[in-house]
C-alpha cells in the first residue's frame, strides 16, 4: 500500500537527488539486456568525477577494440556489438559475404578462433570508482562458446547465444590500465567436438547430423546453443560467425541495481480483478534493506519494503485494479491497442535504479473443445475469437548486430498493412529484440513465440538442461510482460520429426524419452512456472494440442487435420483448392518464388548470371525440389517464350529482362498460389465437412522476409521489396472478403467471410462476367443481402450454368458494398497459357505526381481493355504501392507509393517501370537498372576536344607530333569514332608507324562501344568464318573463264589484300579470347587455337606465295570454317555464350604508400590484360579483379590504346586512396555447374609440421647416408591461381589463415605494381613454416617451374618402409577426407602429385638386411625382386607386370615408365618413354633403383574400391568382370556441386556432376549420364543410364588434380 511513510521517504530521496551530483537513468534497463548508458571517454581512462551515492555506468562500446584469429595473421579494429564477419568486412580483409559463393569460400573464418580484446583504465584508487563495493562486468549477448578474461584471469565461459553474461570483477579490477579479452571459440568445431563426446559418453548420435548437401551448411548445431540457421537452412547460408554481438556495460555501485523488471496481468474472471503480478529480480552488494515502488501511468504507486542479502534476490508482490478502470489491448483489427507505462524502481539510502515497461491488459485462451471429429483449436483474445492471418517471422539477417530498428520496422509495417494480425517467430533462429516485441505490442501484431529449438533433436545431458533452463527462465522473464506475445510453442517440428526424420543409432524410445525430458519435463515446468500460466504453451509446432498431453507429450499423428495445428507443402498445383487439407490451424504453407533482379544484383550477380539456372540462382537455391517445382508450375499456368535451359542471349542488355520474366512469373504464381489458400481456409472459418474437418481458424504462410538475396518462400526479399503474393496478402488477409468456390459442373458458391467485430449492413452484391479484350460485361448478376454477419463465413450467393455459362468467359468479379465497408475480388477461368498477348492487355499511359503528403506519389494508369496483372516497381527506393500485381478492370486507375527513403518526384518518375503479362508473353524488356553495366559508347560521345588529345597522347610517342591537328580539325568523341585511314591521310598523317597506331587505337574504341554488346566466341568464331568465306568467295572470282585452278599475279589484288588482312585481325581477336582463362585451361580450346592459328598463317603463306594455288588455299579455307562452325553451334555450352561486359571496380588502400597487388601485361598492341593478383593486396581483397581482365579507364582516364609504361606511371602516381578500375571482362568459368562443401572438409585442423618433412624449391639427391629419399613434387599448374574465378577465391578464401605462410620471392618487376620483394607466390619458406607451426601446400607451386617438392629421407631400417609411395598416397587421401594434417602428411588442396623413390643401391640395402620386399606396394606391383617399372606386353591387358631383380641386372629397365591406355590386347603398343627419357644403361640401372608415379597416368578400377562403391550403391550394384580405364592425361574437371543420392544412399565427399544430357555421348555408344564424385580420397566417374539411371560403368582414378573446366573425357573398355 502506498503509505504516508512512503510518501515522506519519498519526499526526502528527492530533495537528495536535487543537492547531490548523481547519474539518474529514466530508463535504465537490466544488465541482461541493453541498458540506456552513459558515453565512455573517447580516451581509455574513466571520467575522473566523484559519483559517491549513485550507480556508475560506462558503455564498453565506446572502446577501441580488436580482434585476431589464432595466429594472428588477420587482426584489425572493431566496434562492439558487432561480430567476426562484420569486422573483417570493416577493415577490408575480406569480401562481402553476401555477395556470390563468398558464403562458401568463407568457411575458413568459421573455422577459426578469434579473441576480441581492449584495454581501459581506471584512475587513483582513492576515487568513487574503487569505493564502490560491487563492481560488474555485462555481456548482453556473446556468441557462443567464449571465454572471459581480465588481466589474464580466466573468469567466465559462456556457452549459450541466447543468455546475457555476468562478470564480477570486484577482486580483479586493477589500478591503471586493465586488459579484457573474450576468446571465441570456432562453433564448427566446437558442435563436432560436442557431438563425438556425446557419442561417446552414450553411445548414440543426436540426428540430424548434417543439413542437406545443397544447403552448403555445418554439421551438429543441434549441440550449441545458437541461432539454428546460422549452420544453414533450405533459406539461410552458412555463417557460424562469433563475436560480442550485442551491447556490454560495466556497472559500479554499493546497493542493488535491477536485473528484472515484469508486470504480469492476470485477470480473474470470478471478481473481474486484475492482479498484477510484479516481479524485481535485483543483484545486491551486501545485506541491506530496500524500498520498491512500482507506478501505473503516474497515477497508480505501490511500495514496500523489504530486506535483501548480497547476491541475487527476488520481490514479489501482487497488486490488484478493477477491469472497469482499464482498457484493454486488442489485436490488430479488434480493437485499440492500449499500452500503460509501469516504473518499477529501488531505492537504498544512498542510491536509486529504475526500469520502464509497457504492458496491455488482455487475456489469452486457446480453445479446444470437442468437435464432430476431433477438437477444435483457436485462441480467444479477450473472449472473442481470433482468426489468426499472418506468417512465420525468420531472423532478418544472418549477422544479427546489422540488423537495425528502421528495417524491423519496415518488416512490421508491411505486416500490419497486409492486413496481418500475427507473426510466428520461427524456433530456428533467435529470441529477437526488444524493439520488435515493443512494436508488435504497439501494432496489435500477436506473436506466436516459438523457443529456440526446430527439427532436430537436442542432447539431455546435465550441462545441455542447465543452460537450457537457464535460457527459458531468461528469456520468459524479459519477454512475459508484452501484451502481443499470446503463445509459446516448446520447439518447431520436432515432435512430427521423431515420428518421420530422425533416425539415429538408438532406439526410437531413447529419443522419444530424451524430447520428453528436455520439452515436458524441463521445460514445460519452467513455462509454468516464470508465466504464471497466463498464455497457453504448446509442446510443438504442429502438435496435437489436449491429444499430445493424452498421449504422453508424442502424438502418433502430430500434423492431423482434426486437431492442433498443422504444417503443410505439397508438390501439386495448388491453384486447385480442393486438393488442399482442411484443417483447424495451418501454421505453415508455402511456396517458393525468386527474388527481384534488382536485389540479386546486390549479391554481385553479373549479366551471365541473371537466369533461372545460372550456377549463381542455383548456389543459393537450398532446398533440392523448389526450382524444378517453380519451373513445372509457371510452365504449366503460363506461357514463356524459351525456356532457360542454360542458353545465354548475345544481348547482355536483355539477360537481366531473361530473369525478369522467371521473376515476375515465379511472384505470379506464387502469389496466387497463397490467394488459392487462405480464401479455401477462410471459407471454412465457420462450417464442418461430413468427416468432421473444418473450423479453420489460423493461416500462417511461410514465410514473411529473407535473410539473404535468394529464392525462398518469403513474400518480402532481402531489399525490402514487397513480392507480388505480399499485394495479394492485402486482398486475401482483409477484414471483409468475398470468395468465390466454383465446381467441376460450372457452379460457384459465393462467400462472404468477415473477421470484423461488427455486421454489414444493406449490402448490395455484383457479380460481373468478363473477357479479355474488353471491359464491358456481357453477363452481370445483382442481389442484395440484409447483413453479413462478424466472425463468420457463409455462401451468400450461388449460380450455375444456366445464369451465366463460366465456359463462355475469362474472368469474374465480385464487388461487395455495404454502409461502411466494401469487398472486391477478381477470378480467373481462363487458361493463361492459351490467351494471346493482344488479348491480355498493356498499359497505354502512365503519369506521376505528388500526394497528398510527404513522400506520397500517386501514379495513373490507363488502358483501353482489361490488362492482366499490373506489375509497378521503383528501382532502389524502398516503400511500397497501395496495390499491385493486380488485374486492371477498369479504364483508368490511379495507385499511391509510399517511398521511405526518396522524396523527389523526379528520382519517381525516372526508375518508374511498368511490367505485365502480356510484355512477359511479348518478350519485352523490363528496363532494369544495371549499375555495373557501362555504355563505353556514352564515355566516348561525351568527349570533348581535349578528352580526345588527352587520350591520344598516351598512344605512342610517334602521334605527339599530330595532336595540334587533331585540335585544329575540332575532332571530338563523336567524331573521332567516324574517323577512318584515309580521314587521317587527308589531316595529313604520313607517318605509317604514326598511322598504325591511330587506326588501332579507334578501332579499339570502337569495338568497346559498338560490339562488346555481341563479343562472345560464338559471335567471334561467326565472324571469322565469315571472313573465311569472303576470301574463298573473292579467289573464285578471279579464277579465270576456262576455270584454271593456278593464277599468276605481279601485284596482290586490294580486294585480296583486304580480306587478309580482315581475316587477320579477326584470327587475332579469337586468339586474344581463346588465351584467356577458363579456355586456356581446356585443352580442347587450345587445340583450336593452336589449328586456327596454323590455317591462317597457312593461308596467307599459300596466298603470298608466288604460286597461289587457289584450290589449297580453298581447302585451308574451308577447314577453318568447319571449325569455327563446329564453335557456333555449340549453343548449350555458356563459355561458348556469355559475352564480354565492362564493370566498374573500386581497389582501396589503407595508405598511399600501399601497393595496389596486381600485375599488367599488354598481350597485343594498345591491349592491358591483368595478369597477377597479389596475396592480400588491395586488389585480392576488393574480389573483383581477375586474371586476363583489360584495363579500359583509369580513375575515368580513359587507357585503351595506351602503351603500357603510361598506364603504369598513371597507376603509381594516384593520390587517393580509391582507384578507379573499368574494366573489360570475359566469361571466367562454366555456368552450369554448382559448387558444394559436404561433410568431408568440415573441420580441418592443423598440426605442427612433422620434423621429418620439409620444403625445398629444388630436388634434393639422396644422401650417402640415407638408404632412400621420397621426393614428392607437383603437377604443372597454372601461373596464375586467379585464372578462374573458383580456383582463385577458393584457394583464397578456404584455407585456414594459418595455413596462408609462403616464402617472399623476388621475381621481374616490369610493368608490375608489386614490390618485387612482396610477391608471394612462389614455393613456401621452411623458416615460415616452423615458425607458423602449421601449413597448407595449396600455393606452394613454383612460379616459373614447378620443381617444389616434398622430401623425405630414410635414415634407418624402420624409416624406409615409410617411404612407401602407396603409403604416402592413402595418408594424403585420408589427411585430403578429413581436411586436416595427418601424422605426416601435409593437407594437399586439390593438386595432382608426382612422386618418386630413391633407394640406395642393391648393395647398400643387402649390407643392412632388408629385403626388396619390405618396400613393396600393391599399386606399383611390385615384388622381392622387382625395382623397376616398365610395360609388359606379355600380359596384354596394359598392366604393370614383375621383372626379376639380379644383381647382375639382366633385362632392361626404364628410369621412368608410363602406364597407358589399351582398348584391347591387340592394340598394344611398343613401350614408350614418358617425357622423352632414353633406355640407361645396365651400370645406370644397377647403381641405384628408382620408381616413379604420375598422378595423370592410366588408373584402373582396384578390387579394394569395390566393397566402398556396393557401400554406397547398394548390395544390387555389380560390376562388370572386365575392367575399366581411364585415360587421365591432362585430366581436369568441372567445379563442385552437391552430391546425389543413388538408391537411397547419399554419396558423402566431393561430389561432382555435369548438365544432364541424354543425347548420345562424344564419347560412347551409350546414352549415359555422367557423375564425378570423389570417395574417401580417390577419384571416381560414374555412367547412369540415362533412361533407367542405373550404374553402368565406373571408372577409378587417383590423385587427381582438380582443375579449371575442361572437355569431356575418354573412356575406354578393356575387353
């Protein structure tokens, strides 16, 4: 009771508070959350005031922090909250990882540990600071595992994301400067660790293990208390990230400060009272006594005493307030949403702590009474029923600290005007702030809290339920007093996963005991306990409900149609409403759609990238069926031009159009789809079926937002744009809606379905017939109805054939107008795919102007007939229509935008685009902003006079002379693209070497602004057959009348001449895109090359000869045209399509001093190429220059032309810290291919280096005193490791950091923008390495001979059987599985091996007795007497056979030997010498013994795979009796993609698979599908039969390198 007492004490602590100089916090929020604080000095000193009778609080963001990996090799600064992958965006040591597969090839950052550290200081201790009895130390939020230490001291670990954490540092807090480290332990590692000790200690796993391959994700997140999708989802990447993610205080004082403030209401119904149960949990210094008040809205106070003792104390006390004298909160579309405010606050003698929250008064019951089958299940909000429109809420991004209040907001907005009255807060994510819950209160949004556990099983030992209950008691106690919070689910899916998903290695009981424990037992009580049971709980979602608790807390049908609630997908067209369930709740339905062209354009998607199947969509697509099944349904309900089945347009202008088609297409049926849905649910709102279904009162579709730019079942994508299905929610969410069900016999059923709260009434109904084509109705029903009923759904209106034959029309529209509401809705009947694009209508005008009010702009449509679906959008503003994606029924209509971040109509009406069905069936182009597309033509016109000598004088020294007339001549840009040789000749241009280099340089020019639009292989190799055919045609026309084959010329004729010299230049373009990589890589190509450039220079020598023979020059002719044929119609391949494009890129520097990383060379004349990115250079980290990119502009300097020293001295002389790149880039890597990590290189470790392996950059001999040496070097690769864009970023971006220790190299500088003494490409220092104590031999190539080599020597008898080669090769395979160093093999990336063996001689070996024997090996086949390798042809199969060793030596020996490849015994060829060795000697042979493998020789399939391969395909699976090679010259393959499952088994390791095609093979004569996968180390090619899909053929190879895309490869059977 508030007694004059307290009203006295009150009076003196105010009078105290005026005279004395305090920190008074309004609003000071508990430590476990994020309080209001003061600003810490900008030094690292505290602020140097007497604060003797207050709490002192300082906020620790204000510090400098840092952060480092385990190494230290990656440090930099940091601002708190905040996390890893945040900060190292920040300080620009790695990309965005948003952008591309950069959520891939950061892995390595998970992978890792990182410590955040910073150091504050406190002055004298004879100030307040030290005074203070308590002094603690607030984490709001570490994520996860994480270790707290000051000054060294290990004080704390934190283990749980969803907990605050606690630190006191009374005892530890020094005098000066005090360190602070929170080390962060890799979760990857952490989960794994988790998992194998549980395992372990109980002998089963906890499922699901892994996610999906296609997911890319992280094993055992079910063993960490942290956000689920973090690991990955079939919506979310990869990022297991860590780091201090939200707000961290340190709070002195000498009371008690407030830990937890709640105000529980709870109404009881027997003397409508409300009790308020109020709640302080207080963290106390010492014993004392205190004083609490709580106020209601300023008018209401309690207080009371009472005694505390240091610690944690909890106050509870129970107030009461008649219902009459309070209003009540209401959901959104029931009522008003009335907040009161409540300040709870304590007072000792000397200080004060106050906390603000704001509560509604409202009672929530779930019904569940019995039905006609089944019971029902809805929620009552204060009495009245509550049909629950919404959908489930994922977290907004992956990184949790960026996600900001203005974009939740958004998020919240667009719910609430889609008409929403709640939101599922997914339990695979993260309990979310305390702004969200404060703006749902404020909305009426009612929020479906699920806890933070979804489809997976947990552990239940000790440790894993203490923190569990830790965090439900937490995290209740923050959140219970928020009115919009109206029930809590116990997980998501895991009771329906127990009985469907999970199969682990225990018994189905074990893991049904085990959910029990952890969600009835644990958690259940909990609930019970902090809520006070004001809300229901459920154990799942979905979940049985009352049927559950009966059946024991597991149903045996938890997603039953009859009970509880309901998770529903389907695979049909759910356009047709009568295949869906009818169920009571249905909280999730869904169906997935892509993302806008303009938000895909943020995740760094390039014009080759912008369709349905780029690898680029299908990287992010997560969830193995949801392309095909977008593709199968737009297919079947539209009609689409072409289908993208990996073909590319010559156009880049129109590929962006290309996917918005998919876009728009994919929204469309989505959004009608979901429409289908909710109005078939919403019509069941108040009826049953004759089984018993019905009474639906709850559609939640998945889901509301995404958390990145990819496709995905959300109606809002990443940028905040509104999808089509979020305009549609607007119409099928609203309070009144009529809904027509129509019958397979041309009847419809009209409903009126109205969640308001009062009737309508004097209704008048219309109901119009229409066809496309026209707006004027020639069939039109009228009727009017005295009232629709609130909370209800009943057929208001019927008709049939007779009145209006729905076969004769297209569309119906229902319109509803009562007194003070009206209901609108349109049908379709038409077949989309049949109606023509006249038929379906366009937009004939558009105007735009100023609202009403700020940042409203209205924009007017008209047209002449109905247009279907109406599709407006504004590019890079974010905001939303009044309506959209709608059909146009009327002549004119006019919508309003309501923009939130741009308020000039002009910026409106110049990224206003209008887009409809018809343009889609048209093939027109959507005008898309391409904001890394540049028109080059554009640069060029707006060149004036001296823009044009500017550039010329960088061509040459030999054009100096000519500037002034190209002054005088008033040559400008437009001009200058006119200009031809004879142009030059008449300026009076005599100079040839002068004139050869102006006609180059513009013609460079102009190839830049006219053809790069076209400038793909295929259009190149079009035209040199072209050029081809011109010669051949202009020879035949000079052949003489009598048709003789042989002419003799003095002179060359021009016109032949010409064409040579046409045919030349045009060779060279296509040898400057064929010595570009990925076609420099593929053998196949080079080839080309290698025969074009032979035909030309073979036809031009014919032709200049003095005997030109017409008929060997025709032939030549029309070799070259076959091949450049063959080029052209390779339509599927998309390095053959994808065409050139210019792309601005910005390289920064931390200084001016810095080097920009990257090497030029200058292949052709006036032609800039890239040739070298530098390791960590500004140029490696801005991701975006590759090798044989051409330098157009310079900071806007234009360079093309230029000579090579200009550029560089233009380079090095930049003064900003930004430089400008434009740059012209070619196709870097196939298109259709999609890479994928699986389970094998999940977790690599790192050991020290053994001591018996080193590094040398030449081969070392073997010693005298060793009996052997393994030398282990590797294969060729190329110079480059950015030739592709996989290669060069994996290699980057994967390895661990401490792996990334290579040796300093000092190589030719010319033209080099490196420090010669900075290059670090080259083989790895042996000094580096021990001192990293561990490495990665993935750039340990030479860089201009690859001569780098593993060593190892045998000493001693033990140590030479362990230079067994085959030894060697099972431990890199085994170190190459499990992605870590194995003992003594060092982690290889993907690089083919050669390797060899140096024994000592025979005597050497005999004097310390070993046998021959002792080394042997089964791959080399060798025995007791055999040493050497050579092919016995006695075999005749092409195997390796046994020599008898003598000491005498007889036979002969091959210092080095090749297997080969035979198709047969007959076809066996003599022995060949591999690298052109020679026959040594008998004295050479008998010196020493040497054995050599080569990773790319002929392998075949060994017995020892067969049992790994029925493994995984199964007992059926058999092998043919003959063997199969493989011809592994020269070997690449493709990029990675996700492993497929064969008889049920999922192929585990690096999985490969190239595009489907059933046509018959190059290769074979069988119509084969083939798959590369690689198993436990070793390479395999697997042949389906394309009909049947059933292993045909496989083929094993060893140790193969993983190289850029190459041809297809042979394969031959042995017979």
């Amino acid at each position: 009771m508030f007694t004059i007492l307290g009203d006295m004490l009150k009076a003196v602590r105010y009078v105290v508070t005026l005279c004395m100089p305090v920190i008074f916090f309004a609003r000071f929020h508990l430590p476990l959350q994020e309080r209001s604080v003061d600003v810490l000095p900008s030094n690292l000193g505290v602020i140097d005031q007497h604060f003797t009778s207050q709490i002192i609080q300082y906020n620790l963001s204000n510090l400098n922090w840092k952060f480092q990996n385990s190494n230290q090799s990656y440090t930099g600064s940091a601002r708190i909250p905040s996390c890893i992958h945040i900060d190292l965006l920040a300080c620009g040591l790695i990309p965005d990882p948003y952008v591309g597969d950069n959520d891939v090839r950061l892995r390595w950052v998970a992978l890792d540990n990182w410590t955040y550290s910073t150091t504050f200081r406190l002055q004298s201790p004879s100030l307040v600071h030290h005074k203070k009895k308590k002094k603690l130390l607030f984490f709001y939020g570490l994520d996860t595992i994480a270790q707290i230490s000051l000054n060294g001291i290990l004080l704390k670990r934190a283990e749980n994301m969803h907990l605050s954490s606690t630190v006191d540092l009374s005892n530890v807090l020094t005098a000066g400067i005090n360190r602070l480290e929170i080390a962060f332990a890799s979760p990857v590692l952490q989960a794994k660790k988790l998992s194998d000790e549980y395992e372990l200690a109980y002998g089963y796993d906890i499922p699901p293990k892994c996610p999906l391959a296609i997911q890319n994700g992280d094993c055992h997140v079910n063993f960490l208390r942290k956000m689920a999708s973090s690991f990955s989802w079939d919506w979310a990447p990869s990022f297991p990230t860590v780091g201090i993610y939200k707000a961290a205080s340190l709070l002195l004082f000498d009371c008690c400060i407030i830990r937890e403030f709640s105000v529980l209401p709870k109404l009881n119904a027997s003397d409508q009272m409300w009790r308020l149960h109020v709640q302080f949990e207080l963290n106390c210094a010492s014993s004392t006594n205190v004083t609490a008040t709580v106020t209601l809205e300023s008018t209401l106070n309690w207080t009371w005493q009472s005694p505390v003792t240091a610690g944690i104390n909890q106050l509870d006390q129970v107030f009461t307030i008649p219902d009459i004298s309070v209003e009540r909160w209401w959901p959104y579309g029931y009522g008003k949403q009335r907040l009161y405010q409540v300040r709870g606050r304590i007072d000792c003698t000397i200080e004060s702590d106050i906390k603000t929250i704001h509560i509604g008064f409202r009672t929530v019951t779930l019904s569940q009474l019995p039905a006609p089958a089944g019971n029902l299940f809805y929620f009552e909000v204060n009495g009245v029923p509550v049909f629950l429109k919404g959908a489930n809420w994922v977290p907004v991004d992956s990184f949790l600290p960026r996600v900001s209040n203005d974009r939740v907001q958004f998020l919240l907005e667009s719910s609430q005007q889609a008409n929403m009255n709640c939101l599922r807060v997914w339990g695979g994510g993260a309990y979310e702030s305390d702004f969200f819950y404060e703006e749902a209160d404020r909305r009426g949004i009612l929020i479906w809290q699920d806890l933070m556990f979804a489809v997976a099983l947990y552990p239940v030992n000790k440790a894993f339920l203490e923190s569990v209950g830790q965090e439900v008691a937490f995290q209740l106690g923050r959140l219970k007093h928020h009115p919009s919070i109206f029930v809590w689910s116990a997980n998501n899916e895991n009771e329906l996963g127990i009985n469907h998903w999970f199969h682990g290695t225990a018994n189905k009981s074990t893991y049904q005991s085990d959910y029990l424990t952890l969600y009835r037992d644990l958690i259940g009580n909990i609930v019970s306990k902090v809520d006070q049971q004001s809300r229901p709980f459920v154990l799942s979602s979905p979940s049985n409900g009352e049927l559950t608790i009966k059946e024991g807390g597991i149903s045996s049908n938890p997603n039953s149609e009859l009970y509880g609630d309901m998770h529903y997908y389907t695979v049909r067209d759910m356009w047709i409403s009568y295949i869906h369930p009818v169920a009571r709740c249905i909280s999730e339905f869904g169906f997935q759609s892509l993302p806008f062209v303009e938000t895909l354009q943020t995740a760094g998607f390039k014009d080759y990238d912008f369709r349905f199947n780029s690898q680029s969509m299908l990287h992010r697509q997560h969830h193995p069926t949801a392309h095909k099944s977008m593709a199968f349904n737009v297919k079947a309900h539209f009609r689409l031009i072409e289908y993208d089945d990996g073909k590319l347009t010559t156009s880049s202008r129109l590929v962006a159009s290309k996917l918005w088609r998919w876009v728009f297409l994919t929204q469309l049926y989505q959004a009608i789809a979901y429409k289908t849905m909710v109005e078939h649910w919403r019509r069941w709102r108040s009826r049953f079926d004759g089984s018993g279904r019905g009474h639906t009162m709850c559609t939640l579709y998945w889901q509301l937002n995404d958390v990145w730019q990819a496709p995905s079942w959300s109606t809002i994508d990443y940028n905040l744009k509104w999808k089509i299905a979020h305009y549609y929610a607007q119409r099928f969410f609203a309070p009144l809606l009529l809904s027509a069900e129509c019958y397979p016999n041309h009847s419809c059923d009209i409903y009126a379905i109205s969640d308001l709260v009062k009737p309508v009434k004097n209704i008048r109904l219309t109901v119009q017939f229409l066809k496309w084509g026209s707006f004027q109705s020639e069939c039109s029903l009228h009727t009017t109805l005295p009232i629709v009923q609130p909370l209800s759904a009943h057929v208001v209106f019927n008709f049939d054939k007779t009145t209006c034959d729905l076969r004769n029309f297209d569309i119906l529209s229902l319109h509803l107008q009562g007194d003070e509401n009206d209901a609108t809705n349109v049908h379709l009947f038409s077949d989309l795919r049949n109606v023509s694009a006249e038929k379906l209508g366009n937009i004939e005008s558009v105007q735009v102007d100023v609202g009403q009010q700020e940042r409203h702009f209205q924009v007017s449509l008209s047209a002449s007939q109905p247009v279907a679906f109406v599709w407006l959008d504004v590019a890079n503003v974010t905001g939303y229509f009044s309506d959209n994606g709608f059909i146009m029924l009327q002549s004119k209509v006019t919508v309003t935008f309501y923009a939130k971040n741009v308020n000039d109509l002009n910026v409106i009406k110049d990224r206003l685009t209008v887009l409809t069905l018809s343009d889609v069936y048209n093939g027109a182009a959507m005008v898309v902003q391409h904001y890394n597309s540049i028109s080059f033509l554009d640069v060029v016109n707006s060149w004036n006079e001296e823009d044009v000598v500017s550039w010329l004088r960088g061509l040459d020294d030999v054009v100096t002379p000519y500037l002034q007339v190209f002054t005088s001549s008033s040559i400008d840009g437009r001009k200058l693209l006119l200009l031809s040789s004879v142009d030059l000749i008449d300026m009076g241009i005599t100079n040839l070497h002068a004139l050869r280099t102006f006609i180059n340089a513009i013609q460079l020019l102009i190839n830049l602004c006219f053809e790069i639009d076209s400038e793909n292989l295929q259009c190149i190799a079009l035209q040199l057959s072209a050029k081809s055919r011109n010669l051949m045609h202009d020879l035949r026309c000079l052949v003489t009348p009598k048709g003789s084959k042989r002419l003799e010329w003095e002179v060359l004729p021009n016109s032949i001449l010409s064409e040579l010299s046409c045919l030349a230049e045009q060779t060279k373009k296509m040898v400057s895109w064929l010595d570009r990589s990925p076609f420099s890589a593929d053998n196949s190509y080079h080839q080309i090359r290698d025969t074009i450039l032979h035909l030309v220079v073979r036809i031009i020598q014919i032709i200049r000869s003095s005997c030109r023979n017409v008929g060997d020059t025709s032939r030549n002719c029309t070799q070259l045209c076959a091949i450049c044929d063959r080029i052209v119609e390779e339509s599927r391949d998309p390095l053959i399509l994808q065409t050139a494009y210019l792309e601005n890129v910005i390289v920064k520097r931390n200084s001016l001093q810095d080097e920009l990383g990257f090497n030029i060379e200058a292949p052709y004349k006036g032609m800039h190429a890239i040739s070298e990115v530098k390791f960590r250079s500004p140029a490696d980290f801005c991701g975006r220059l590759m090798s044989g990119d051409e330098i157009v502009q310079v900071n806007e300097h234009t360079v093309i032309g230029w000579q090579l020293n200009f550029i560089s001295e233009l380079l090095l002389s930049c003064e900003t810290l930004e430089v400008s790149l434009l740059l012209k880039k070619r196709p870097h890597q196939h298109d259709g291919i999609v890479k994928s990590l699986t389970a094998n290189i999940k977790y690599p470790t790192t050991v020290d280096v053994p001591p018996t392996l080193t590094i040398h950059p030449l081969k070392k001999r073997r010693r005298s005193s060793s009996l052997g040496v393994l030398h282990v070097s590797f294969a060729e690769l190329s110079l480059k490791h950015n030739d592709t864009e996989h290669h060069t970023d994996e290699w980057k971006n994967s390895i661990p950091p401490n792996c990334r220790q290579v040796d300093a190299r000092s190589l030719s500088t010319s033209n080099s923008l490196m420090k010669p003494f900075d290059r670090r490409r080259a083989t790895f220092s042996v000094d580096e390495l021990r001192e990293a104590h561990s490495f990665a031999l993935n750039g340990g190539v030479p860089w201009r001979k690859r001569n780098s080599a593993l060593i190892e020597e045998a000493s001693s008898t033990s140590d030479l059987s362990q230079l067994n080669l085959d030894l060697f090769i099972e431990q890199y395979n085994e170190c190459h599985r499990q992605s870590c160093v194995v003992e003594r093999v060092p982690f290889i990336w993907d690089q083919a091996i050669y390797a060899e063996v140096e024994l000592a001689d025979h005597t050497s070996i005999l004097e310390q007795g070993i046998a021959v024997d002792s080394f042997s090996s089964p791959e080399w086949h060798l025995s007791d007497k055999s040493v050497q390798l050579y092919q016995d042809h006695s075999s005749g199969n092409g195997e390796i056979s046994n020599q008898n060793f003598k000491e005498g030596r007889e036979g002969k020996c091959l210092s080095e030997a090749e297997r080969s490849c035979s198709p047969s015994a007959a076809d066996v060829e003599s022995p060949r010498l591999f690298s052109g060795q020679t026959m040594p000697s008998d004295d050479e042979c008998s010196s020493s013994m040497s054995m050599s493998f080569q990773s790319s020789c002929t392998t075949p399939l060994y017995p020892r795979s067969h049992s790994k391969l029925r493994k995984f395909f199964g007992e059926s699976f058999d092998f043919p009796e003959a063997r199969w090679y493989f011809e592994a010259k020269n070997c690449s393959a493709p990029v990675l993609s996700p492993p497929k499952v064969y008889a049920g088994v999922t192929l585990e390791g690096w999985a490969y698979q190239a595009q489907i095609d059933c046509k018959r093979s190059r290769h074979s004569n069988h119509k084969w599908v083939k798959r590369w996968l690689v198993l436990k180390g070793f390479f395999l090619y697997v042949y389906l039969n394309s009909e049947s899909y059933q292993p045909e053929m496989v083929i094993r190879l060893s140790n193969c390198r993983v190289s850029p895309p190459g041809p297809e490869l042979k394969t031959r059977k042995i017979k």
